[in-house]
C-alpha cells in the first residue's frame, strides 16, 4: 500500500514538473505585433507623408493656365501657352519662338506662384 502511495506521489510530481518546465506559448496576436507595429510606423513616416504630395501636386497640375510660369522635371522652364483637357498635354513656351509639349505629369512647379510670397516680404 505504500509502495503504490509513492509511486502515485512521484508519478504526479512529475506531471507537475514537465508542466512547469514547458513555456507558455505567446498568443498569435502577441506575436503578430512587431509585424503590425512596423506596417503602422512605416505608413506613418512614409506612405502617407507620399500620398499627401502626390495629392497636392494633382492639385497644382489640375490648376494650371495659360500663362503660367513653368519648371519641368527636366528643368526646363517656361510660359504655359496651350492647355489640351482631352489628352492631358499642355505646350509651353521656352524662348520667343519655342514651343514645347509636354504631358501634365512633367510639370514639376509652378514658379509665378511661388514669386508672389516671396514679393510681399
């Protein structure tokens, strides 16, 4: 009768014991979290700081008009002359007889509109 009390005894100190001796495992979210803290931080830094330019640079392009003093993203600049709603191609004047075309998306700046603040100071 003893005998079967130990072993009993030792069998269950045991099961406690590989209980103890095995980590817990970390829930999926818990390991998800570095991953969805790097997305969240980079969307933060980099893509929406991007999407904001992209934005407002449609917004310049889409306000366009003659007259408007032109830098290129080739670093060309001119005067707009033409604008053609259609096919998105707008002709700029370079020099007195040059006449260039471009599509809306060359266009990197518009220079007049920038002059102006800079006058008033």
């Amino acid at each position: 009768m003893k005998l079967s009390a130990l072993l009993v005894t030792l069998s269950s100190i045991a099961a406690f014991a590989q209980d103890a001796a095995q980590p817990e495992q970390p829930s999926a979210l818990a390991s998800l979290m570095p991953i969805i803290l790097l997305f969240v931080v980079m969307w933060l830094f980099f893509i929406r700081p991007k999407n904001k330019e992209m934005k407002k640079m449609e917004e310049m392009r889409k306000a366009l008009k003659k007259g408007d003093k032109v830098m290129t993203a080739a670093g060309i600049v001119g005067t707009v002359t033409n604008i053609e709603e259609g096919t998105n191609i707008i002709t700029v004047r370079t020099a007195s007889t040059t006449l260039i075309d471009f599509e809306k998306q060359a266009i990197l700046r518009v220079i007049s509109a920038e002059a102006k603040p800079e006058e008033k100071k």
